[in-house]
C-alpha cells in the first residue's frame, strides 16, 4: 500500500492515463505509460446497462479538478466521503498518549511502549484522511509500483465519489424516461438484491411505479394501473403527482361500473381509493352522487309501499341498499320493506331444466323444483326408519274395514300462509278418476289395481275402497294436484297442475318464483314471498356470493366445504332426513349388460371406500358417508345390516372379465355410462373408468349431443351413474328398478324371473313387517346378482343463513316446508 503525496500523487496520475478506457470505449486503449491527461467528468459517458450488469464494478473518483480517476469499489460505501469526514472528526477527538512512567517499568519499557501508543494514535489520526483506491486488474502499473493498492488524501485530491450502484441508478432514470420499464425493473431488481438500503433505491422504485401505472392507464389496462398506484401509495403516499393519477384511474373504473349498474364493484373500486386517500375529492364526489341515487330509489320504494305494491317496493330499496348501504335511514326503510315482502336468495350452480346433456333422468335442479312447486297429496315429512306423511289438503285419512276403505276429510279452510287453494272432493276425485282411466295420459296402473271406487259424501269428504288392502295408503296417493281446464275453444281439456310457487321470471342465469296466491296485507306475519335462484359457474363462486350477502341459501354444498360451513357463525349447516345415495344402474337395453359375470366383474373392480375417501368426500375418516350394499338408505327399516358391501377383488373382476372376454369373440366392446351432471359424481365418476382399466374393462363417459329415442332418452348407452333418495322403498322399488315415474307391469319384462317375482309380490303384500321382511331379502338377492351396483350414501346438507327460521331441523328436500319460513330483514354492512 502506497500513501501520496501531492508530487508523488501527479507522477501516479500520469501513469493512470489508461483507465479512462474502462468508461469510454470509442476511445483506443493506449499502450501503458502513454503521456496522455486523464478524462474529465463532463467527458465520461454513462455506462451501459450490458456493462453495469456484465463487467466487473467499479467506481469513479472524481478529484479536485474535475479528472476522473476510475477504480475497483471502494470502501466504506456507501456515502464514502460523509463517513470518512464523520471518522475524522471522531479521530480528531482520540486523546494524545500520557507520557507517564508506570511504576516498576524500566526506562527502555516506557520508551517501547510510547512508541507503540504514539503510532498508534497516529494512524488513527491518519488513517481517515485517505480513501483508500485499488486499480482495475486490467491496468498495467506504473514503473517501479508493485501494489496497486493506493491511498489519496481527501481533502487535497477527492472531489466526490461516484459509485457503481449510482451508476444503475442514473441508468435506470434513463430507462425509465425512455420507455424501458423492463430493463429498469431489470436493473433495480438487480441492484436491490446486492444492496438493498442504497440510497436512492426506493425514490427509483416509487418512480418506477407511477410510469409503470401511467403506461398501463395509456393502454386501458386500469386494474393493472391501480394495483401500482396503490403499491406506491402505501410506500409513498406524497409522491408527486400521485393524487392526479389516482382520480384518473380511479374515477375511470368507478363509473365504468356505475354506468353498468354493477353498485357493489363501483362501491368496492371507491371503498379502495377512500382507504388510500379518505379525503380525495374523487371519494367525496362519488359518496356524494351514489348516495343521492339511494336516496331516490328509497323514496320511489316508499311510495310504492303506499300502493301496496309490496315487490316493486322491495326492488327498489334492495337497489338503493345496492347503491350506498349507508344511506341514512335506509337501514329501518329495508326492515320494514323486507319483513312485508320477503326474498329468498338461493345460490346454485345448475337451474332446473338446464341439462341439455345425455343424462335424461331428473337432476337436483329439477327435483328442487318439483319439490318447490307442486301441491302433493301427501308428502313425505320425516323419517325414522320408515317413513312419515303429511298431507296440506286433507285434514284425517282414517281406514275403515281392516283398511279395505278409507275416509278423506279435507280442509275446509286454509292458514294465510298456505300458497294454494282450499281443494275440494269434486276436484280430487275427478283427478284421482283420471288415474283409474287406461285412456288417460295420467293413468296409474298400480292405483288402479288397488282402487275399486270412490264415492263423495260432502264437498269435504269422500270415500276410497279399496279392492286389495294396501300397506300404506299415503305413498300410493303421493301425487301432484292437478285440475283438468278447456284452455281454448275445440280443443280438448288438458290437465293443469296446481303450484305453490309459480316461475315468474327465468333467464339463463336466474329463476324467479313467487307466491300462488299473496299473503293478504293485515296478517301479523308475513312469510317468503319470493325466491330467486342465482346460478353460479361453481361452488367456489357460489361460496363467495354467500360470504358476500348475495344469497342466503346453499341448498346443495360439496362434502368437502363442510368443516368450513359449520364454524362460520353467520350460517346454519341441515343436514337432510335422508342421504344422498350414489349407484349404478343397468341399462334394460343393453345385451352387454345381461351378462352378469360382467356385471360382477365391474362390482369386484370397484374400491369404492377409496373414492368415497379421496374424491367423494376428500375425508380420510368419512365422517359423512359410509359405504352401502342396497339402494335405500342404511337407516331404512328395509336395509338389512347382515348384508355387508362388496370387498374389491382385482383379481377375481379380471378373472370374470376374461371369461367375458372368451364369450364375445376376445375384446370386450367399450361400455358407455350415463353420469349425472354435477361436480362430486363427476369426479368419482372419472376414478370409477381409472379404477374398472385396471381390469381391462374400457368404460367411457358419454357427453355431449347424442341421438336419442322417442322417449328423449340417449339410444347408445350401457350404465347410468345417478343419485336419489329413497323414502319408501315398499312403493318406490319398483318404479326405481324400470327406471320409470310409475309402477307399470310392463316395465318388468326384461328383469330376471325372480326380481319380477319378489316386486310383484311386494307390491301385492297387505303387511308392514311381511314388506320389510321381503325388502330385506331382496337387499340380499339385488347384492348377489348384481342387478345394481350401490356405491355409497352422504350424509349432505343445505347452508342457510341465520336469519331465516322457520325450516325443519332435519328436512326432506332444500324447501321442505318453505311456505312457513320467515326471514328477519338483514343489510350487508360493506359501505364505505
């Protein structure tokens, strides 16, 4: 290391001429010890953003006379000249060596150690004074100089210091007023990285920013735009120009969702523009307007109060909670709305009728609304085993004669809460005649094979007798009302079912249904009016529009979304009265599937406690379903316990499927399954073909357009994957193995001899126990013949919001008892 004086600075100067190439490239490197001046700063040129990156740092010293001396980084850094001026004044604070004798020490002791202290001491006076400077490794040195190490004293030599890290920075403001936002966020990632508390990173980054969000505002990219404005808000929320580019951005989306009407996205642009800057006047104008809009919507909403016109009320206070919930006012204006015209929001991600695919039997779209709408004679209304009827037209049904006869009384009257009219005998005797009539489009085979009369006492009570005793007589009229009516002149009468709820309004994205026939204005209480069903791409979004407040019921939710549901305080979680049963069942068409070692072979195959784990209910304890062994629930009375689920066997399912395989010619064809749309079976669906490959049986998905029969059912299809749920197997098994509404003999024909057998004898049997007894034979028959595959069963549940009452705890269907709800008004509180 070298310490210069000023002559011997100037002779090292002249030998240094070289390094002016290092800055300069168009300049011709010189031979070392060429007598050349060294470059002045106003002639050095900016390094390239290839050099900063690429080639070794160095720093420029810039001396007294405005020569540029360029150098590997120096220390310390950074701030060099600051910190050693601050060194140096402390040095000029470090005490001069006492020149004091310790005792016992010698003379010659003393005089080596005030050497040893007085050197000391002056290096530390000294050692600030110099910047200590290293030359590039590719710079010859000076004749007779071994060390390229030198020392400049600070106050006579150095100007300033410019460092490599300035250099980036001043690279990456040209990049920036250039356009050249990826290369400056390039270079200040770059130098970040290495030094993330350099002065001036930060006032490059919030520069960055604004022309980053500037440059998406220029191409319409305003949400891309706001993100950055809001970034550099919150690291620097006083930067210039900050405030104009915000309400440009801003004001920009905001009304773009104003214009639309979509309130809630323009509440929530403005509601993050007020967290930044509460006091901008964009914010305050904007509050302003939207809260004169809600304003005026609740004044025309009072006014049609006036008219007693109860739903154009409560549109229009719904819109002005819409536009600004912190409406003075509005809060108590919505109470008195909603209690007086109640809205049901109901989230879903499929409506009823919208299944366009091959799977032709009802979905859980369409079984929500047959249960919303239709008046039944008899309902089911709970279950504990077995099943329990409830009846909103008759008022007793008593058997008479060992239950060869039975009396109907029917209500005269009606609560004020019941959407329907009081029903008299007339009407359903001429609709039950109907069913009696072979002729008739609504003949019911079975019914008539039990009914031998029907005779009308009163206009409120008649008799049914009965030529074979039924079990029960409520699920052999379990039956939509309907009234026959001449709708125009020479045509023919047609039968027009009576609805609790009619559809009011429908689109693609959503169903309306209202009230039959309106509460009347003095009752004390009024109860669900309305109900929209919303759909929704899928759950997750359905999910969302619930923790939004955009609806208040989820009648369906995947298992797997439970566990979240049920810790939320906002919602009640119900589970159904019975579980949703998942199989599979044969197509009575398809020759492939008569054979029933390929039908054990597809049982055998199937690790059906594996995708109930995994897929169906993503629960390694299945703590809301189980795996079964018959089509009716395992709480049923029918179910019989002894008959335990299938095992899987890999083996013995690819053992039966080459015995197939010989029988038809050595390659089996490939099985088509029909899948019910909706997420969970689809997703068992896909395991159910992984799992049945493995065996060597092809089983594909049919989907899309297919041609189809008279019937409007898929020609081409071997298997169906569908859900249900089975109050009454005594009555329904039969309908349920044909797969058609009603118990018809001729749906029979291609069953096995002894299925037929057992469901004929079932439905002719007079006895409670003796049917149950037959069902729990049949669990064992269905199981060993494999005429259908049961899965599993899931215990599943509807979501609904706690300011609804009125509903079953164990329900039988997502509106069991609707017409009795009741809501207490509620106001998302998202304003601003």
């Amino acid at each position: 290391m070298m310490r210069l004086s000023w002559f011997r600075f100037g002779w090292i100067v002249c030998s240094l001429m070289a390094v002016a190439v290092l800055a300069t490239p168009a300049v011709a490197q010189e031979e070392a010890g060429a007598s050349k001046p060294l470059p002045l700063v106003e002639e050095m040129q900016l390094p390239s953003m290839a050099d900063l990156l690429q080639k070794p740092h160095v720093d420029w010293v810039v001396l007294k006379k405005g020569e540029v001396l360029i150098v590997k980084p120096v220390h310390p850094r950074p701030k060099t000249l600051e910190v050693l001026a601050k060194q140096r004044e402390e040095a000029l604070k470090i005490p001069f060596p006492k020149r004091v004798k310790l005792n016992g020490e010698t003379k010659e002791e003393f005089e080596e150690r005030f050497e040893v202290e007085l050197e000391r001491f002056q290096l530390q006076r000294a050692k600030p004074r110099f910047l200590e400077v290293v030359l590039p490794d590719n710079l010859p040195l000076p004749e007779g100089v071994d060390d390229p190490v030198f020392q400049l004293e600070v106050e006579r030599f150095v100007e300033r210091v410019v460092h490599h890290e300035d250099h980036m920075l001043q690279r990456t403001d040209k990049l920036i007023d250039d356009g050249m936002l990826g290369e400056a966020y390039e270079m200040l990632f770059t130098l970040e990285r290495r030094q993330p508390k350099w002065p001036g990173l930060q006032q490059r980054r919030h520069r960055l920013l604004f022309a980053e969000a500037k440059k998406k505002r220029a191409n319409n990219d305003f949400f891309s735009a706001m993100v950055f404005l809001e970034d550099l808000s919150q690291s620097n929320p006083n930067f210039d120009g900050l405030d104009a580019e915000l309400g440009s951005v801003f004001d920009t989306v905001i009304t773009s969702a104003a214009d639309k009407k979509d309130y809630r996205k323009t509440r929530h642009f403005l509601g993050r523009l007020a967290r930044l800057k509460p006091q901008h006047e964009k914010v305050l104008s904007w509050r302003q307007t939207l809260l004169q809009e809600s304003q005026k919507l609740k004044n025309e909403s009072a006014a049609a109060t006036q008219k007693n016109d109860h739903d154009l009320a409560m549109v229009l206070i719904e819109k002005a909670a819409n536009v600004w919930p912190a409406t003075p006012g509005l809060r108590e204006a919505h109470r008195r709305a909603a209690m007086r015209y109640q809205k049901l929001n109901v989230g879903v991600v499929a409506l009823p009728g919208e299944n366009k695919g091959p799977y032709f039997l009802p979905t859980l779209g369409d079984q929500r609304q047959t249960a919303l709408q239709r008046i039944m004679l008899f309902d089911v209304d709970r279950v504990d085993g077995s099943a329990h009827y409830s009846s909103s037209i008759f008022e007793e049904w008593e058997p008479e004669d060992l239950g060869r006869r039975t009396v109907f009384k029917l209500r005269p009257t009606r609560d004020t809460w019941e959407s329907q009219d009081v029903i008299t005998s007339s009407s359903i005797v001429a609709a039950l005649t109907r069913r009696l009539n072979p002729r008739d489009p609504t003949y019911d085979e079975r019914l008539a094979s039990y009914v031998r009369s029907i005779n009308v006492r009163s206009p409120f009570e008649f008799v049914v007798n009965f030529s074979r005793v039924p079990v029960r007589t409520e699920p052999l009229l379990k039956f939509a009302m309907s009234v026959r009516e001449q709708t125009a002149v020479n045509e023919p009468p047609v039968d027009k079912e009576l609805f609790k709820f009619r559809v009011q309004e429908q689109n693609e994205l959503r169903i309306t249904y209202r009230r039959s026939i309106p509460e009347p204005n003095e009752v004390d209480e009024h109860h669900i009016a309305e109900i929209n069903e919303i759909r929704y791409e899928d759950y997750d979004r359905a999910f969302q529009g619930l923790m939004r407040g955009e609806i208040s019921m989820l009648p369906h939710v995947p298992s797997w979304n439970l566990d979240q549901l049920a810790v939320d305080e906002r919602f009640f979680l119900r589970y159904y009265a019975l579980p949703l049963t998942h199989l599979i069942q044969f197509n009575p068409d398809s020759k492939l599937m008569k054979n029933s070692e390929l039908r054990r072979s597809l049982a055998f195959a199937l690790d059906r406690e594996k995708i109930l784990k995994e897929d169906v209910l993503q629960d390694p304890e299945m703590r809301r379903g189980r795996v079964i062994s018959a089509p009716y629930p395992s709480s049923s009375d029918a179910y019989r316990v002894a008959v335990a689920p299938r095992d899987p066997d890999l083996k013995l399912g690819f053992s039966l499927a080459m015995v197939v395989k010989k029988r038809v010619g050595g390659k089996l064809p490939e099985i088509k399954m029909l899948v019910e749309p909706d997420v969970t079976t689809m997703v068992a669906a896909k395991s159910l073909v992984k799992q049945r490959a493995t065996v060597g049986i092809t089983v594909k998905i049919v989907e899309g357009d297919v041609a189809r029969d008279l019937q409007g059912r898929p020609k081409q299809w071997d298997m169906i994957y569908r859900t249900m749920r089975m109050a009454e197997p005594v009555t329904e098994m039969w309908p349920f193995m044909t797969m058609a509404r009603r118990a018809e003999v001729s749906g029979l024909s291609y069953l096995p001899d002894w299925l037929r057998q057992d469901l004929v004898e079932l439905d002719e049997i007079a006895d409670w126990n003796s049917a149950v007894k037959l069902l729990n034979n049949l669990h064992e028959k269905l199981k060993s013949d494999v005429q259908v595959i049961p899965l599993w069963e899931v215990d599943d549940a509807m979501v609904i919001r706690k300011n609804i009452q009125g509903y079953p705890v164990r329900p039988m269907h997502p509106y069991h008892q609707v017409q009795r709800w009741t809501i207490t008004p509620w106001l998302p509180t998202d304003s601003i």
